[in-house]
C-alpha cells in the first residue's frame, strides 16, 4: 500500500522551499542504466519513492516551527539532507562487501 501523506497547508506565506537535491525516482524505463557501473550505483545508492518521503516529509514540516526566533519570526532556515557522504559511501561498501542491495532496481550482470 502506497505511503499517503495528507497536503501540507503552509503555515506562513514567505516560506520557499530550496529543491537541490532531488531525490532519484526510476520509473518502468531504465534510461540511463545501460551500462554495468550506472546499473551499480542505481542499485546502490536509489531507494524507493515512499522510502524517501517518510524520512522527508516530517522534517520538511518541522521546519517553520524549528527555526522560529523568539519574537515569532522566521529564523535562518535548516538544510534537511537524505543521501549524505557517510550513507552513500555505506551503502557503497556495503555493497561492495556483502553484495546488499544487488538488484534492487536494475538487473545487474
């Protein structure tokens, strides 16, 4: 059953959201994929749709109330990160060493 996530009602009118890094989401093609180091790191390092949002989404919410300032306004902001170094280089090795994640997405050779 596919994850549902209710709409988000902005509780401030000046809040952007910054999308930089956006996550990978594969769909029934696999352009791209055609070589054996691509189909690799897709399986490395792609995770699922839902997987993805749920680690996501409470914290993208969060944000308005985490970064108020004392007077009620808005703060700095925050910078929410899913695939940081440490995890991709994990998830690598992790590979790598015990063969996790092999044919996640893409049929490997």
């Amino acid at each position: 059953m596919p994850l549902q996530i209710p709409p988000l009602e902005p509780a401030y009118s000046d809040v952007a959201q910054h999308w930089k890094d956006v996550p990978i989401r594969l769909g029934g093609t696999t352009a791209g994929a055609d070589t054996a180091t691509a189909k690799f790191f897709i399986n490395c390092l792609a995770d699922p749709p839902e997987e993805v949002a749920a680690y996501l989404v409470p914290r993208i919410r969060r944000v308005p109330l985490d970064s108020r300032t004392l007077a009620g306004a808005i703060g700095q902001g925050s910078y929410i990160k899913y695939l940081t170094k440490s995890k991709a280089y994990g998830q690598i090795l992790a590979r790598l060493l015990t063969g996790a994640r092999k044919d996640r997405f893409v049929p490997e050779e």
